[in-house]
C-alpha cells in the first residue's frame, strides 16, 4: 500500500504544485505507516522530490512521454497506481492534472474530490476539506471507494520538506504512442520566469496603466517581490499583455499568498478568480472601486506614483537585510 502522486516536470525540473503534493502524499503517508511515491514522464531528478518526501520515483522515458496525452498518461498512472497498491493518488491544480482526475477515476473505479485544502480529517472513511463557492466556502468530502484521487488547491498546503532516500524506478510504457489520440502543436513558452500557477506572489495590473508601453514598472515590482505578472481580461483582449497571464474567472484562477492588483476595478469576474489568494492589496486611484471591498490592503493613489517609491522601499529593505 502506497501514496502516489503524479509529478508534473518542465525541463528536467519539477513544477512547485508537484512539490506541494509531494510534501502532502508524505505527511499522510508517514500518518499511515506506508510510503509516499511519484510517476513522472520524461527526465528529471529526483532529488528535489525525495527533499519532500517521495521514497520511490517511478520514471517513464519513452520517446513521446514528455508531450502530454490525458488518455496514454491516465492509462500509466492506473497501471502503476494499481501495482504499487496506492490508496490514495495526489495531484496538483494544473490543467494538465484536472484532465487526467476524472480519467484516473474511471481507471481505478476511484471517488475524485477537486480542491482539498487540508489533510484528510478522517482515515475511515477518508474525509477531505474542499474549497466551494469559488473559495468563498469549504465543505466536508467523505469518500467511500477504496481508492481515492485528490487535486490539491494551488498554495493551499505548502512545501514542508521532509528529505529521504529516493529509488528511481524506469518503465517501459509504449502504449504512450499507440494509444495516443491528441496531436498537439508547437507552444512557445516564456524562458525564465515565474508561472502564474506556480507563484506565490502575483502581481497584476489593468487598464489604469493606460498602455502597454508602461508594464515596465509592474515587471519590475514583480522582479523585486520574486513572484508572476498577470493582467485582466480588458488587458489581454486589447493585446497589451499575452493572454497567458490573464487571470480571472474566465482566465487562470490565482491562488497566491499575496497578489497584488495595480488600476484594476475588480469586476465580479477577476475577483471570483482570484478569491484564493490569502493577502489582497489594492492600488487605486478611484476609492469607490469595487477592489476595495474584497482588498486586505488598499492604498488611494495614481499607480505612476505609488509603484515606483514601493518598488524603492523594496530595494532599500532587501538591501539592509541582505
């Protein structure tokens, strides 16, 4: 009997959602008395998952393994799942992870709960905190299959590491090729930077900025937090910011520990979809802006005036406690 996750990687390196659910697949293991594993496509080290727990990597290196196939990789995973004896199977909030759930549920004939927020609060039955409502609510989940498969609320857990010693496993799975039924094309993805996904910090700005010519102040206030830049939906449609960092109930629902929203009103859309985030700061020349309601921290001021001296205060703070 086993925990087992499925870790998503990106070059080698392994996504800080496949991180979180490692750190949560171990502490329940540990609870359990068995041990936490991970099934991986492609290479990658796995190092930085036994610093979180994962005693055993079970690695599929066939040719096409790298290129996503929700169908081909529920098959592996089942199959591993099944052999290994997992009762419980994590994964992250990624898109990638919310279409294989419902897949890796009908493979292990598998009750699947969306947005667990906590540890189980109960082993018999197992018993999940989710988060509803669009994060305005929680609810208590009782699964009564033998096994059970999670999807964990981006930031919700946290990293805690807990190092062990990792067996890395390679599988031969050629039905990754033969059972293939997407084709996907060529993405051109952002080197470098931080995904909105995977942030912790997010800062996003709208259409009080007047231009694309001046998202050089946002960039670097991001820069200088360590965290993502994103935008809302006005701003994506109107061709200033790529759509890939468009969040919001109709783009990527952001689930960081601060966020940060520089001249945008806060539509009932953007607000839902970053509802997750547990700090909320406002930037705002308009008091009466609906952000403010939902806000933590808000400042009334022009964002020409206001990002540029907390940009410096940043600076001046990091560098006296460098």
């Amino acid at each position: 009997m086993s925990v087992l996750i499925y870790a998503e990687q990106e070059q080698g390196v392994f996504r800080k959602q496949s991180l979180e659910a490692a750190s949560y697949a171990s502490a329940w293991a540990q609870a359990q008395g068995t041990s936490a594993e991970a099934v991986v496509f492609g290479h990658a080290d796995s190092d930085s998952l036994a610093q979180y727990g994962i005693r055993k990597l079970h690695q599929i290196n066939e040719d096409q393994s790298e290129r996503f196939e929700a169908h081909s990789h529920a098959r592996a995973i089942a199959k591993i799942a099944k052999e290994s004896g997992a009762k419980l199977v994590v994964l992250g909030a990624s898109a990638n992870a919310q279409s294989l759930a419902p897949l890796l549920a009908v493979h292990l004939d598998a009750a699947y709960v969306s947005g667990v927020v906590a540890m189980p609060e109960a082993s018999a039955p197992m018993t999940f905190k989710r988060a509803v409502f669009t994060n305005k609510g929680f609810s208590q989940t009782e699964v009564s299959s033998e096994v059970a498969i999670i999807s964990l609320s981006a930031n919700a857990y946290g990293l805690h590491p807990n190092p062990v010693s990792c067996s890395n496993e390679e599988i031969s799975f050629p039905e990754l090729n033969a059972q293939a039924k997407t084709t996907p094309g060529l993405i051109d993805k952002a080197q470098g930077k931080i995904s909105i996904a995977d942030a912790e910090i997010v800062v996003s700005a709208g259409r009080g900025l007047k231009g694309p010519e001046n998202w050089g102040m946002i960039e670097e206030l991001a820069q200088v937090l360590g965290g993502a830049t994103a935008c809302s939906k006005p701003v994506s449609d109107l061709g200033w910011r790529p759509h890939s960092e468009h969040v919001g109930q109709t783009g990527k629902p952001v689930a960081s520990n601060l966020y940060i929203a520089v001249g945008i009103s806060g539509a009932i859309q953007h607000l839902a979809g970053v509802s997750a985030s547990k700090t909320k700061v406002v930037i705002n020349t308009d008091p009466e802006a609906p952000f403010f309601k939902a806000a933590d921290y808000g400042i009334v001021g022009d964002a020409f005036e206001v990002v540029p001296q907390l940009i410096e205060k940043i600076k001046a703070f990091k560098s006296q406690n460098a």
